[in-house]
C-alpha cells in the first residue's frame, strides 16, 4: 500500500476503485467495504485506493473537541496497511476544502488526481460544499465524467455505521473483550513512554507511563486491564492502569503498564499497547499495602487470563 498524504499528489496511470471514508476502527464491516474495492480493482486491471479525510471533518467545521476517535490517523493507515490495498489517500480536510463545489471535487480529485474508474460509496453520502451533493448527483457526473458508482446499501452501511458507535460505546465503559469483537485487531494505544512519579519502583510494580499525542484518540474507561506489547520483537504482556492513582494523591489521568517478567528502560520508546481484557475499576486504598496487594490479584487474574489465551491460540495454530 502506498499512502499519499494530498490528492494533489497522487496520479494512478491504471485507473482506481475508490472509496470515501473515515474507517475508525477498521471492523469488520469496513473490511468488508475494502475487500469489495479489491475484488473490483483486480477484476478489472485498475488500482483500489481509500480516500480519507484529516483531521476529521467535524473537528474542522464544529471545533467539536469531544470527538473522539478509535483510532489515530496513523494507526489507522497501519490497520488499512494490512489489507491487500493499493493507495491511501489521506487529503487534508481544511476550511477551503470544505468550500470546494461538488463538481469541483468530483472533477479535481476524483477523477484528474485519482483516475477513479468506479466509485463505492454509501446510498446515503453526501459531498461538497454543504454537503449539497448526493448518490444520484455523483451518478450523473460519473455518466460525463466517465467513471461508475456502485451503491453500498442502507441495510449495509447501517452495519458499519452501528458497529463503530458499538466499539466506542463498548471502549467508554471498558469493554475491551466486546469492542476487540467486533474489530479486526485489539484496541490499541500508541504513545511515548515517559517519566512518572518514580513511586512504581519503590513498590516492586515499575510502570511505563505512555503519553499519548492526539487529544482525539478515545481512551477506555478507567479502570485495570490487562495488556500486551510488542518490545524489541518480543511480544511482552502486562496490566494497565488508567486513571488518577487516588491512592498516591493523583489528579491528572495517567495510562501506565507493569510489564511481566521484564526489567529494561523503556523511557523514550514508543510503543503500542493493546487491551485485552478489563480486570476491575481503579479505586482508592487505604494504604499503599492494600494498594500492593490488590496488584498481586490483577497480577494473579492477568497471569491466568494470558495462560489461557496463549493455550487456545496454539490450539488454533
Ligand atoms: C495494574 C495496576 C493497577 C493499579 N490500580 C490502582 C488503583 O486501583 N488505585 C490507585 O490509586 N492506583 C492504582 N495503580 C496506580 C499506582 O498507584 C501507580 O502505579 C503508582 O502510583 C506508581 O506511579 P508512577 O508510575 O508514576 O511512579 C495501579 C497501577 C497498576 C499498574
Ligand atoms: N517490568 C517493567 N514494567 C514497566 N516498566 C519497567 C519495567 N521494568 C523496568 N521498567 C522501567 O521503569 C520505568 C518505570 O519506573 P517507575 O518507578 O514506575 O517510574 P515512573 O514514575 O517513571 O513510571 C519504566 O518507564 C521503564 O523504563
């Protein structure tokens, strides 16, 4: 997959098999959109490409701030990477753009940058300034323009509609195991491990704190989980903590992870952590003892949890 960050960039000599959207999650059902891109681009000798918008059109237009999204743009040019496309494209959704006339799009990108052959799109998408423009519009600019639109119906797109409000409904109140259900891969986060209160160390539990850059990525309810990394090739499992630490006077909501049988410094790395399980909520001990002890039992849950998944893993080998 070769990723382009501006349609202005991008030219396909063969012609494209496009598809408009924003794919967070990249579940099942849009899996399901994308094989059918695929199957249509080898068919017929063209090209499949995405074409995705960022930043998110509504925290361009509403400055919506709560938008949250399952996945950044960059996890989610990794998860679309593991699919047989050929072409991301990842345009630049910026005030200007979204003035741009329908026609002006569909000319101007759709069909001088991409060189789109079909486009496959929901019955319902709408395009253009004011989103003026509908199926049937963009049907008609295929007829002169020379490219075919293929209708995703209601009953389909209402499947991935409703899936992606379901992993996020599922992440909001710490369902990992549903929201990991309906994706293709477990929820991930990705960050930069950085200094804490170096009070982890001191109670035998060193945790890596993971900052995270996108003030959109949706974090999980807090609570306890457990966990698993990919450090230097090696998968690494553990349990995270997301919240405030109350027990040490914390306020500001930290995401931190205690890997087992591992003892290197990760200060400075990047890593990407996906949750596979919710142990319990954090709560507020007493003291640092019934703090420690209530680790051993995540620790005890996470071991067992982890045993049994890798069991049913090489038994699905
Ligand atoms: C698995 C796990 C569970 C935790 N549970 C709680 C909890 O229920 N309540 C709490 O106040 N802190 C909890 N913590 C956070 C500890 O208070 C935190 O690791 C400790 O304050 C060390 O902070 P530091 O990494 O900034 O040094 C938990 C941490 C981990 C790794
Ligand atoms: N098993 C482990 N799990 C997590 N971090 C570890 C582990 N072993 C060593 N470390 C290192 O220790 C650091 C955490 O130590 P800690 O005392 O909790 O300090 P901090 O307050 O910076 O989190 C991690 O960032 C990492 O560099």
């Amino acid at each position: 997959m070769k990723t382009h960050n501006s349609a202005h960039t991008f030219t396909s000599q063969k012609g494209t098999v496009v598809t408009i959207g924003t794919f967070d999650g990249l579940h099942l059902g849009h899996r399901k959109i994308i094989n059918r891109i695929n199957e249509s681009a080898r068919a017929n000798g063209w090209e499949s490409c995405v074409l995705t918008f960022f930043p998110h059109p509504r925290m361009v237009l509403q400055k919506d701030t709560s938008l949250k999204l399952i996945n950044t743009i960059a996890e989610r040019e990794q998860l679309l990477e593991s699919l047989d496309l050929d072409h991301l494209v990842i345009h630049p959704f910026t005030l200007d753009f979204s003035r741009y006339h329908a026609e002006t799009f569909v000319e101007e990108i759709l069909v001088n940058s991409l060189n789109a052959k079909k486009v496959i799109i929901g019955y319902d998408h709408r395009f253009g300034r004011n989103r003026n423009a509908n199926i049937e519009d963009l049907k008609l600019f295929g007829k002169t323009l020379g490219f075919e639109v293929e209708e995703i119906s209601k009953q389909e797109l209402e499947d991935v509609a409703i899936s992606s409000t379901k992993v996020r409904k599922a992440l909001v109140s710490g369902n990992v195991a549903l929201a990991n259900s309906y994706l293709s891969a477990p929820f991930m986060l990705n960050g930069v491990v950085v200094k804490g209160k170096s009070l982890g160390r001191t109670i035998g539990y060193p945790t890596a704190n993971l900052e995270i850059a996108e003030d959109y990525k949706l974090i999980p309810a807090q609570g306890v989980y457990v966990a698993k990394a990919i450090i230097n090739g090696k998968p690494v499992y553990g349990m995270m903590n997301i919240g405030t630490n109350p027990t040490v006077g914390g306020k500001k909501q930290t995401i931190e992870t205690y890997f087992f049988d591992f003892d290197e410094d990760l200060y400075g790395q990047q890593l990407e952590i996906q949750l596979l399980e919710r142990i319990r909520e954090e709560k507020t001990f007493d003291t640092i003892d019934e703090l420690v002890a209530a680790m051993k039992t995540d620790e005890a849950f996470s071991r067992k949890f982890i045993a049994s998944l890798e069991e049913s893993n090489s038994q699905n080998a």
